[in-house]
C-alpha cells in the first residue's frame, strides 16, 4: 500500500514541474544558440554547385562542401552550421553560374532554406510542405 501513496505525490510533482517549464523556456529563448545543421532544399530548376555561410554583414563565409551538385527538383542536403551568431548571410552558387545572396537567415529560429526560382524561403521543422 505504502507504493499507492507515492503516486499522488509523483504526479504532483510533474504538474507542478510543467508549470515551471514555461519560465524556464522563456530564459532559453533570451540566449538562443545556432541550430548545428540546416537543411537546404534545392526546388530550383538548376543544380547548386556551391553554399557558404558568413556572420550577418561581414562577408567572412566559409564553404560547405558537397559530395556533387545537389540537383533540383526539391531534392535537399543537411549542411552544418559553423559556430557564431544567429543571423548569418547565406550565399548559393548554382552550375549556370548564378550566385544567390540571403541576408540576415537567422539559423536559430529556422532550421532550413528551401531554394525556389522566385529566391529562398527559410522554413522550421514541421513547416515545409508543398505549395508552401
């Protein structure tokens, strides 16, 4: 019996620790630290010969390297996310030769770009379906 008694405490306890949560999220917020890895999503008719990532405004971008061209047609790739701040500036070499420029990606709200034809769209988990 004495193990039935337990059980009301315990689930106090989780009740009154999910009430805390919310406080505690709130301060993680405040300090938010870049996702590890973004995910890049090439919806575009070309292939994206090259990707690099540089502080917001500072033109210091440092290169992914792939494997081989990541070919359109929403075909997508994981990069990793070089330490630093949260807004960087992305650039995107396609193999015509264009290049691509997004400003100010802020990589610890969203967790990926999608290329399209019309420019880039950053997107959060869960939050990228077709037609979006």
């Amino acid at each position: 019996m004495a193990a039935l008694r337990l059980v009301p405490h315990v689930v106090i306890i989780a009740v009154a620790a999910s009430c805390l949560a919310p406080s505690v999220h709130a301060d993680a917020a405040e300090t938010r630290t870049p996702a590890r890895h973004l995910r890049l999503v090439n919806a575009t008719f070309d292939s994206v010969t090259a990707f690099a990532m540089a502080p917001a405004g500072s033109g210091a971008y440092v290169e992914a390297s792939f494997a081989s061209p990541l070919q359109g047609g929403l075909n997508s790739t994981t990069v990793s996310v070089p330490n630093g701040d949260c807004l960087r500036d992305v650039r995107v070499t396609f193999l015509n030769g264009r290049v691509e420029t997004y400003p100010m990606l802020d990589v610890c709200r969203h967790s990926g770009l999608r290329l399209t034809n019309g420019g880039g769209k950053a997107f959060r988990p869960g939050l990228l379906v077709a037609g979006d």
